[in-house]
C-alpha cells in the first residue's frame, strides 16, 4: 500500500538531526514501505531539490561511517516538500491535493507533528477540516505522531487530549517519548520479563530502594527561551523519568500488546503516592546551575529549576516501604541515564567486612541506558590470600561486547517503524499522560507553596546541589552512579 509521511516542522531541528535520518536508516535496512513518500511542511520556502540538498548535508553530517550515496539518491527521490502554514485550512487543501495524486490505489498516511506544541489543535483543526484524517475500510490508515511536550501540566494535557479526541480517535494517535524507543529500555522489558531469575527478588522483600538518573553534562544550549519556561520538572520527570518508573515497577503485562503494557504502567502511575506541599519541602530538591541566569535568553532572576531530586512511593503490595528516588540535572558531572536496583543486606553479616557502606549493602544490579550500555550485577566476593577479607565485584554484561558489530540504532528509528506498522506500545496513552502530569503538578504546587523547598545553586560539572545528597543521606543511603564511558565507577 502506498504510505506517505507527512512532517510539519520540516525545516526545524529535530526533522533535519533525527526524523530524515531515522527514516534514511529504515530505508537502508529496506524496513520502509514499499512506495513510502516523505512529504516535509513548514512555512520556509524550499524546492523539492533544496530541501533534498539540505536533509542530505544534515544526514551526513549525522552519519557515524561513510555516506551511502547510491541509497540516498534512491532515498531522496521519495522526499518532497510543501511549503505553507500548517494550520490553516488553505494549506490543508493544498496538502490534500498532494495527497491525492500518488496512483498506487488505496493510501496510508502519518502525520508527524514536529513543530512548536501550540500548533498541534490547529494542524489538526485543519486536516480534520480537509477530511485527512478520515479512516473508511480498506483505504489505509490515518495516523498523528506528536511530539513532546504534551502539556505543561495536567490542564493543558486535558485541553490537548480534548482537542485530538474530537477529530481522531485514541488508535490514531502516537504521542511520542523518544526515551521509550530507546533499545536499552527496552531492555528493561526484555530483562525483567524474559528471564525467571530476577523476577522473584524484584520487589519490598528484597530491594531496599531504587534509584534513576538521568544527568546531561550539557546545559540549556539553544533552547533557553523555551527551557526556561519549562525548567527539568516538565522536561524530563513528567515523561522520561516517570516512565522508567513505570518499566522498572510494573507487573507483567499478560501479553506484549499495547493496551495490556499501558494498562500496566497507567496502574504504577496511579500507585505513586501524590506530593503534598509539606512532603515537597522535605522530599524534593530543586537546583540551578551557576551562571544559568546569564545564559542568553534567561530571565535575569529566573527561578527556573535546572536540576532536581525526588523521593516518590509506588504504594502497592510489591513496592509498600520501597523509597523509589529520582534525579535529573543538566550541567552535571558526566552524561549518564542509569537505572540502580539496590537490594537489602544479608539478614545477618557472618562475614568479618570491612564496615564500609559498600560493603554493607552489597548487592544492586545497574541498568545502565547510557552510556557504557549494559547491566551491571555487583556482590561481593573473597579476596584471594587475605584471609576472609570481601570486595565488591562486578558481573558485566555491556550491548557493545556481546553484540560486536551492530550498533544501537537511534530511538526514533524504531519509533517510527512501530508507528508505520500500527503498534502503540512504546507511545504514550492519553490517560498515562494525564495521570503523569497530576504527579508532576503535585510537586510542582509544593514548590509554589509557602513549603517550596529552596532553589539551590550547584556548580556546573557537580552531581547537584548538596541537598540531592541530603535526601538520601537522612535515609542512610547515597547516589549510585555505575554508568560510566568505561564501566563501573562504583560507590
Ligand atoms: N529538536 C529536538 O531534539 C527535539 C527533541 C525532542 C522533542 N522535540 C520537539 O519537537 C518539536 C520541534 O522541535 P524543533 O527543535 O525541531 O523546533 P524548531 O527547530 O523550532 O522547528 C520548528 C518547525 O516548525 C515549523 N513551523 C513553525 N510554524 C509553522 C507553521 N505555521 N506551519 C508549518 N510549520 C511551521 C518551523 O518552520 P518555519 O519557520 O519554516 O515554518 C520549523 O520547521 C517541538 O515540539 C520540540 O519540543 C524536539
């Protein structure tokens, strides 16, 4: 069947650095459609070759080994471009006219909305006004890939929602986290449900408290006029964070289809315990780098957070009384997204340890999503010739070394397959997003609460403020961080 790939926003940055090279890489790997078109939308006008010529200095420009010519030029033939306002119902008669004259009988279309978030109800005013939405039997489907942000909280998440919902139905819809398309958390699904061992410890009875980080050693770069509006709540804990969340604490879904997982990780959402004002101000940390303010497009006094530390609660009979504490920043030490199973200690230590705090909780298992990608399963062993002295060691399992030669694709590469091919399952349902949002705006009301927790300074290239160590130290506990370019770093 003939597909075409409508994207708005195609002179943007994410269509030049992911989408176009995502698809190029479907299509070396002959995983597109056959007949696939590509349609790029914006107002900038381009001819068919400019636009041809911009996507391939931006492809190659991405490409890690040698530029295939001979693909792209095949490739390229399938790429167009239509310029005009995406929102208006002018554009949308033009675009159905595109549309129409493909020849190849019946006809599916992606719509890709990869434009700023407050076009998105008009976009699809528009379509919907231009009946190119509209699904009848056998003529192919009608589908909308959002991007993220979906909302900036649970209000506008529901108004977004309302709006889709009266011109698509949920099916339609693919709500995008990039993180989700990720292979290493995937792998997290893999590991937790493919294998029998780790199954029966993963819960209160054995694992003492989970950790997620998710650090960029980047700061807000281009994006500060719409960082600082938004600040690291909204851009990674309400979506990436949470649902690492959720793929670390659901139950099994009784099969691997869409509904069955969502429904799985909606029942996480829902346990989490929400956040008072008063558990805010003891509970969560909120920082900003040094020097964030004088960045260029950064209001002055700006009280945006940059960084912050939460302790959530997934209140349920596997995960009762197991602090779930997570963390993310940007200017921090190193780039690392890395996921720490800590189990309990031995009931009584027989051992004559050294009473360091490593050796005290001895075992964790870390998911490391990047870098370094792998698993790393720690316990303690003898040390050979002293005695009966013990020493931390590590089990390895890294993606690079037990799958030489072939690289961890992008995340949008598989997400858009799985949005060609009709499977939802790693895309967003809109209840996820609505209940993901009440967490988030939980914390958020707390910080602008007379319990608001301080906005710390912390320096660029730390681990965040010292109050992040503070929320786990009250505990007895401290931040993991296992995930580095070579390996464990322990701690
Ligand atoms: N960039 C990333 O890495 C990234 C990552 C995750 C999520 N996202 C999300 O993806 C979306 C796009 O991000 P971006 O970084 O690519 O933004 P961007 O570089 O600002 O691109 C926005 C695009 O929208 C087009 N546009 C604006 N008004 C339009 C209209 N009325 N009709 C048609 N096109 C219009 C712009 O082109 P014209 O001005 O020529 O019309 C441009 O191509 C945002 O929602 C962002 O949050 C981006």
């Amino acid at each position: 069947m003939d597909t075409t790939i409508v994207i708005f926003g195609a002179s943007g940055d994410l269509t030049s650095r992911k989408l176009v090279p995502a698809l190029f890489s479907n299509f070396r790997k002959h995983r597109l459609p056959e007949h696939t078109r590509i349609i790029g939308v914006a107002r900038t006008p381009f001819s068919d070759e400019a636009f041809r010529d911009r996507m391939r200095e931006a492809v190659a420009g991405v490409a890690s080994g040698p530029f295939d010519e001979t693909m792209w030029t095949a490739f390229a033939q399938s790429l167009s471009y239509l310029s005009g306002d995406g929102g208006s119902p002018e554009f949308a008669a033009q675009l159905a006219l595109r549309l129409a004259g493909s020849g190849h009988g019946p006809a599916a279309v992606v719509y890709y909305l990869a434009t700023a978030p407050d076009l998105y109800t008009r976009i699809i005013r528009a379509l919907a006004g231009a009946s190119l939405l509209k699904e009848s039997d056998g003529q192919g489907f009608r589908r909308v890939v959002i991007e993220k942000p979906f909302g900036r909280d649970l209000a506008s998440a529901l108004a977004l929602n309302g709006d889709l919902h009266e011109v698509l139905s949920e099916s339609q819809i693919y709500r995008i986290d990039h993180y989700l398309g990720k292979e290493t958390v995937q792998n997290l699904l893999v590991f937790r449900f493919g294998n029998a061992i780790f199954e029966p410890l993963w819960n209160r009875n054995y694992v003492d408290h989970v950790q997620i980080t998710v650090a960029e050693s980047v700061g807000v770069e281009h994006r500060a006029g719409y960082y600082d509006h938004t600040g690291i709540l909204r851009d990674m804990v309400q979506n990436h964070l949470l649902q690492l969340v959720t793929l670390v604490a659901m139950e099994s879904p009784v099969v691997f289809e869409a509904d069955a997982l969502r429904n799985e990780k909606v029942k996480v959402l829902k346990a989490i315990r929400r956040i008072s004002p008063e558990y805010s101000a003891r509970h969560t940390v909120r920082g900003q780098y040094e020097g964030y303010r004088t960045e260029e497009g950064v209001a002055p006094d700006s009280m945006t957070e940059t960084f912050t530390a939460i302790k959530l609660h997934v209140e349920n009979w596997r995960w009762q009384g197991v602090p779930f504490y997570v963390r993310s920043g940007k200017r921090m030490a190193e780039k690392a997204s890395e996921i720490a199973i800590q189990f309990r200690r031995p009931p009584t230590q027989i051992l004559d340890v050294a009473a360091g705090r490593t050796e005290l909780f001895t075992n964790r298992l870390s998911m490391c999503i990047q870098p370094d990608e792998g698993i790393h399963l720690r316990f303690l062993a003898k040390v050979p010739d002293q005695g009966l002295q013990t020493h931390p060691v590590d089990m390895d399992f890294h993606f690079r070394d037990s799958f030489v030669g072939t690289p961890l694709p992008e995340a949008y590469e598989r997400l858009l397959l799985d949005a060609l091919n009709g499977d939802a399952s790693l895309f967003a349902r809109s209840d996820e997003i609505e209940t993901s949002w009440e967490i988030a705006d939980g914390i958020r009301e707390g910080w602008e609460s007379d319990y608001a927790p301080p906005l710390e300074r912390y320096p660029r290239g730390s681990w965040g403020p010292a109050a992040a160590d503070d929320l786990l130290g009250r505990d007895g506990r401290w931040w993991i961080h296992d995930c580095t370019p070579h390996g464990t770093a322990g701690a």
